[in-house]
C-alpha cells in the first residue's frame, strides 16, 4: 500500500502578524532559524514518504510564493491549487481523489505546513506507527498531543485508556470517546488532571477509500461536487470548473465535518515537542529564551526588559522596562501587545480589512 501526504499550506496565519501576510504566510517564514516551516514539515515525512508522493494543497493568492520556497524535491504537478479557501475538508477531499486516481490502494498522513516539532525521530516512529494501524485496519488515525499546561487554545481529544490498538511493539492507539472544542482555564485543568485528554494536533493518517467513504456518508456535498469533475482538472477547462465548484462547497474543516462524527476513531498519544506556533506568545517552544526570558531577533536594544518578544525585520528596535510584551517591526507596520493578548493579534487584521487597508494584509 503506498503512502502519500499531504500538506496543508493555505492558511492566512493572521495571528502573527504584521510579519505574516496573505501572499507569504507564516507557514513560508523562517521562524525557527532553519529552513521556511513547509520544507521543515516536508523533511520530517521524507524519510517514510517518499516526494513524489508528497502532495502541497495550496490557493491561487500564494502559489507564486510557494513555488519560490518550495524545496524542488516535490515536483510541480503536485502542488494542488484552489481556487479560495474552503477550509480543511475541502482541502483533504480535493487532494484525496487527486491521490485515488493515481493509486487506489494508497493510505495518506495529513499535515498542516506550519507546525514546529522539536524531536524528528520520535515524531516519525509515531508517524510510522499510525501508518501500520491504518495499513491494516479502517480506522481513521489522529495523533493527539500529551498535555504540557491546560491550553485554552487548543481543542482536546478525550480517549479510552482501556481500549488499547497495538499493530506493532513501537506505538499504541487508543479508541477515541470525543472531540471537545477550546475549554476556559478551569475545564482545561480538569481535563489535565484526569489524564484522559489530549491536544488535538490536527494531524491524521487513514487509508484514502476509508476517507473518501466517510466524506460520501458525512459530507455528500463535497464528495459529489468533486467527484463530478475529477476527470476533467487536468484539462483545459480543469481549473475553471473546480472555481464553479468551490463556490458551492461548504466551509467546514475535517475535524466538524467527519472526526466528530465518525465512529471508527483512534488516537496515539505523542510527546514530540509539538506546537502549533500559533502566535507571537508560542515562539518559546521554538526559540529558547535568553536569561532574562526575552526572545530576540534582528537589531535591538533592551534595557531591564524581561519575558518579552522583540522582532525586528530591519530597524532598530529598543525596549526600556518592559515586561511580557510583544514588539514586532516591519518595513510597513509595527506590532505592539501584551502577550496576554497575542491570541487578539487576528483582530488587527480584521481591523484592517474594515478600514480598507488592504495594503497592509
């Protein structure tokens, strides 16, 4: 059975901005001081799946910008275009039947291209594990992350430690009993201390014809609606009749729209160093802080500053006493909030598409 992935690079990672933007999100950055997060996500499948079989699902405002970063491994016939977002079912539909017509006896990973993982190999003994357990069952496969802190950013998997799935000695999954959505503080620190939860990663593995069976039974309107036109996306008129069909597709991501409702459900507990870098506040698990708490990057000077993140991409920034605050500089705008409120930074954005500025976005 051979097995693909797929990339997920459409998002606006408006949460970090202003050095997030439409055309270059955060998941075409440099932010861990290694390589743009895309390749860094493609690296660490590599060696379990094989580039060719690495799909890139991305939409038309960035593919330009992804075609310059990407790492020229994947080939371009694999970089799959829409047309807008839809969210992340749409997204898994699309490059799923793409992976079916090629190869009907095939099982795929699914990934967000924007994740920070700090222990490769653990990641990818459990990446291996979930790809035996999906290799040999019909069981939809998610990775669920052992908490560190009672996140209120983050959804949680609630699983049954009583219902072991072992395929091989290296990992073991368990049956799932919920999905929760993002808890308040005082949920978030029960779930924590009954050791039953666990960070929902949004990263999955599954056989293709499981998926796309759960997609005809859960969410009919995307399958049929893609389905009609399969045949016909890579010819001339491919690309305009996947527009007229995206218009229709409902916006739903893949955790509402099946994993909820799905009944064949498990989940592998991880502990790889996983983050989302979600925000300007999550670069700590990815830049280990200086002594004073401070993460810093560009020109800067900081006087009795502590537990703060400076950014700058260009001008001198300087910091006199400040204390768990966020300072990011570009060439066009500049960032200033408490980290307490960096979760708010997408209003920014907001903002500014009510005020027109579109210039900025």
């Amino acid at each position: 059975m051979k097995r693909y992935g797929v990339i997920m690079a459409g998002g606006g990672g408006t949460r970090f901005w202003p050095l997030s933007r439409k055309s270059k999100p955060k998941q075409f950055l440099n932010i861990t001081g290694e390589d743009t997060m895309i390749n860094d996500t493609i690296k660490r499948i590599m060696d379990l799946v094989p580039p060719e079989q690495i799909i890139i699902v991305t939409n038309k405002a960035q593919e330009l910008t992804l075609k310059k970063v990407l790492m020229k491994e994947i080939p371009e016939e694999n970089i799959l275009v829409e047309p807008f977002g839809r969210n992340t079912a749409a997204c898994i539909a699309y490059a799923s039947m793409i992976i079916e017509k090629r190869d009907k006896d095939s099982c795929i990973g699914v990934f967000p291209s924007d994740h920070y993982i700090k222990n490769v190999y653990e990641f990818q003994k459990v990446l291996d594990a979930a790809f035996c357990i999906a290799e040999n069952t019909d069981k939809l496969i998610t990775m669920g992350i052992n908490p560190t802190f009672p996140s209120t950013g983050y959804g949680y998997i609630k699983f049954d430690k009583e219902s072991p799935i072992k395929i091989n000695e290296i990992k073991t999954a368990y049956e799932v009993k919920e999905f929760v959505e993002k808890p308040d503080v005082q949920k978030a620190k029960q779930y924590i201390e009954s050791g039953d939860y666990l960070w929902n990663s949004g990263m999955f593995v599954w056989k293709t014809r499981v998926i796309l069976n759960n997609f005809e039974r859960f969410l009919p309107r995307i399958y049929y609606k893609l389905k009609s036109i399969i045949d016909v996306l890579y010819s001339n008129k491919g690309y305009e009749e996947l527009e007229k069909v995206y218009k229709e597709l409902p916006d739903i991501s893949i955790d509402y729209g099946i994993m909820e409702r799905a009944l064949d459900v498990a989940v592998i507990p991880c502990d790889f160093g996983w983050s989302d870098v979600g925000s300007w506040d999550s670069l700590g698990s990815v830049i280990p802080p200086d002594e004073n708490g401070n993460i810093i990057r560009g020109e800067h000077v900081e006087i009795e500053t502590k537990n703060s993140i400076i950014f700058s991409n260009g001008r001198m920034v300087a910091a006199v006493g400040l204390e768990d605050m966020i300072v990011v500089e570009t060439q066009d705008a500049i960032l200033v909030c408490p980290k307490r409120k960096a979760q708010d930074v997408k209003k920014v954005v907001e903002q500014l598409k009510k005020i027109g500025r579109e210039d900025l976005l």
